[in-house]
C-alpha cells in the first residue's frame, strides 16, 4: 500500500516510528520524495509510539487516507493504524476541503455560512459517505468499513443533525436517517439541517401546481413539515420566503445585513439579534457564526459618496450584540477610517486569531476581553482546537504548529504547506494538509501537535 505512516520528514517536520535508514528511504521512496532532502526525526522512535498510542486513545475519530498507487480511499486511527483498508473509489467528504452541505441543481453557491461540525475527511460515530465502483452510486459505512446504507443514491453528503442530505434520479432531493430510511425527498436542491432546520428549493411540480419560487428558499423541519417564516406563510406559494439559506448555531443564525446591521434569528424564526458597531459611519458588512458564545464580524468605515467604500475591519460580538472591542474612527473630509483589526478567524479554545492593523502581524485575542494573550508575531495564524494551532513564521515564512503559550510545538521550517483554504482544524489531535517538498513532491497525509506525519501519502 501506498500510504505512508510514521516515515516521513518534509523540510524539517519530523516523522517517527521508524529508525532504520533503509526504512525511511524507502518510504521516501513511496511518497515520491528524494531522499536525500528528506531529513532525519529528532525524536525517538520509543517516544513517537508512545505519544500516537496516546492520540489514537484519546481520539474516537477515523481519518480519511489514500493510496498512493492505486487512488483508492479508506482510514487509519489517530496514531496512523489502518481500520478501514483502502478499497472505495470515491469519498463523500474529502481531506482539506469544506464538507459539502448543500446540493442543488443549479449554480447557486454551497457555502452561506455553512457550517459543519468535523473537517473533511474525518469520521465520527456518524455514517460516512462513499462511493460504490460496483453500483456506481453513493451509500454509507460505518467505522467497519460496512454499508450501513446501501449505495443507491447519486450524491450524498456527510450527517448533519442526524441526516444525511442525498440525491437520486428518481426521488429527487431528501434525508436519510441512521437507519437508511428515506425521511424526506422530492426536492431539487437543499441544505443539510442544523440544530433541527433545513433549506428547500422547490419540487419538479411546483410551478404547474401554481406554486412559485421567485429564486428563494423555504424552511422545513426534521419532519419536512414548515418552519421558521415558511410556516407563518398563509399560502404554499409564500413558503419560499429566504434570500438564502440560513445556519444555525448556538441557537442562532446569520439571516443577513439590514440597514448597516447584523440581523440574526432563532430556529424558530423570530429575530433575536440585531448588531450594530454602535459608532456613526460604521457599519456591519457581514458576519459569522457563532463559536463558544462569539461571532466574527466584517466591519467598513463609509465615505459621504460610497456606502460600500472605505476602509475595512473585523471585530468579535458576543449573544448581546456587543463588540468585544470597540472600534474607534477618525474622520476627515474624506473618508472615515475604521481602527480595530485587519483580519480575524473563528473562535477556538477561548481565543481569536487576529491580524494587528498597526503591524500586519497575526496573533490572538482573549475572546472575553480582546486583549492580546499571544502577540502578533507570526505573518500567518488559524484558529486554536486541542490546545494546538496553525501559524506562520514572519522570519522564514515557514509553517509550523504553536501551544497555547505561542511556543512552537513544531518547528516552522515547513515551505508550502495548506489546506484548500480550509482552517485547520484539530480533531482528535490531529489536523490534514499538503506539503511540497524540494523538487516539487507533493505529499498529502496527517498529522499531530508535534508537526510528525502520522499517515501521509503522496
């Protein structure tokens, strides 16, 4: 098999698990990397056991892995062992991507907000989507590796709220429970639910039954009975009541901007939030969802001529509305300027990674107070999970991993190393990327807090 466990350092990040120097030229071999830019681990083999029997203890998950030769998908625990041998030819949710969570017939775009409880290419207890080569068709498996649901649909996508969103030719759009029971369909579009919602976009006959659309969305529950604002509608034709789909979390959902303001609801509809900067000539250009107790808000300074024009910056709410630190603006005949920070990402373990508007530089906030808990030092940050985050060296601009201290855990010596745009995420201690090494090598895989590949693949 083509994947490679515990064998691998690219550009400084150690692998372990094997001491032999022929053992790790030709996993290097494998993986399609030179050897001779290829250096050795650091850390003892004793010890990279030891903490990866710890990960794989301490983590329920599965981890999404592919073969090198062959292309084929299964999946290694956390410490790198493989459960699920790799035998399918499609996976329904991909390392280093966003899960997908909505599926429509149309071009409209997926992601609205959306978000999705495990990063791509992970399994929790819930059936995983994959593809059967036999069949050609889409079901689930559960951590054995067995069909729980037999594949017979054209497209389907992780459990969301205890569904899975799926799509065939001849039932249209629905839901599928645990069980493989078909909940809910007939539609040509939806999104997965969230905290007991889902988006709609319409049934095949719809129109001729009188019952228009007008491009928009309406909201069902778990039962595929109205909800939100489409069950306060008088007539089916106003059930299509949403500009956009609408995803819950914590109890509430971004609905949008109305007159400079964030305007979130609850599940059942009603507005529960309205955010405001609370300074004239600053307004809320868009927002997040929440994290903890926190959400992540875009915020412009207008001039007298644009209302989209000005300069931009981010900020934290908390459930009141309140900013976690206030903006503050200096006006001119010009234009207002907005001093507060120039980038942000979500919330995680209590803290904010931030860019500072006055050096460009990343570090994180205390969530609660928007102080710096970790200055900005680094020329590139991602949010905190498992006590470990993403962060990039402002002297090398190499990639490594940080604690909760901003100590780094792995040493940042790493050229080009992301993730599809994705944030990283740790689940379980482990956190998925793409490494190029010298030469052009592109090797794809897992790894811990330690920056050590637990599996990878070229």
């Amino acid at each position: 098999m083509g994947i490679v466990k515990n064998a691998l350092r690219t550009r400084g990040f150690a692998a372990a698990g094997i001491s032999v120097a022929c053992m790790l030229a030709a996993a290097c071999l494998a993986a399609g990397v030179p050897c001779n830019q290829v250096a050795y681990a650091s850390e003892t083999e004793s010890q990279s056991q030891t903490a990866n029997a710890q990960n794989a203890q301490s983590s329920g998950y599965l981890y999404a892995v592919q073969d090198s030769e062959t292309g084929l998908w299964g999946f290694v625990d956390a410490a790198g062992t493989q459960v699920i041998p790799c035998q399918f030819d499609g996976i329904g949710s991909v390392p280093g991507e966003p899960p997908q969570l909505m599926i429509t017939d149309d071009s409209r775009n997926p992601n609205y907000k959306a978000v999705s409880d495990l990063p791509g290419g992970v399994m929790g207890d819930d059936p995983f989507p994959m593809y059967d080569s036999d069949t050609e068709k889409w079901g689930y498996i559960d951590k054995s590796g067995e069909w729980v649901i037999e594949p017979e649909y054209d497209d389907a996508c992780v459990f969301s709220d205890g569904l899975g969103l799926v799509r065939s030719e001849d039932k249209g759009v629905g839901f599928v429970n645990a069980q493989g029971e078909l909940v809910i369909s007939g539609y040509t579009g939806a999104t997965s639910f969230s905290e007991g919602v889902a988006f709609v976009w319409g049934k095949p006959d719809d129109e001729k039954n009188g019952i228009k659309h007008n491009d928009r969305y309406a909201a069902i529950d778990k039962n595929g009975a109205w909800a939100l604002n489409s069950a306060k509608s008088s007539t089916e034709t106003d059930r299509y009541c949403y500009n956009w789909p609408v995803f819950f979390r914590e109890g509430l959902g971004y609905a949008g901007i109305e007159d400079g303001e964030a305007i979130y609801i609850d599940n059942k509809g009603n507005k529960v939030l309205s955010v405001s900067s609370g300074k004239n000539g600053v307004s809320i250009a868009s927002a997040g969802p929440f994290y903890d107790g926190y959400a992540t808000v875009k915020l412009w300074g207008n001039n007298s001529w644009d209302a989209n024009d000005g300069s931009e910056a981010y900020g934290l709410i908390d459930k009141t509305g309140a900013l976690v630190k206030e903006p503050t603006t200096n006006s001119d005949q010009w234009e207002t300027y907005v001093h507060l920070w120039d980038g942000i990402n979500r919330l995680g373990d209590g803290m904010v990674a931030v860019e500072d508007s006055v050096t460009g530089l990343w570090g994180y906030v205390d969530a609660k107070t928007g102080e710096w808990k970790i200055q900005p030092l680094f020329s590139d940050a991602e949010p905190f999970a498992d006590g470990m985050a993403y962060a990039k060296d402002f002297a090398t601009g190499d990639w490594g991993f940080i604690d909760d201290s901003g100590t780094w855990t792995a040493v940042p010596r790493l050229e080009n190393y992301y993730c599809d745009e994705q944030p990283l995420v740790a689940v379980g201690g482990l956190v998925y990327g793409d490494a190029t090494a010298e030469g052009g090598a592109v090797v794809k895989g897992w790894l811990n807090a330690q920056g050590l590949w637990v599996a990878s693949w070229r």
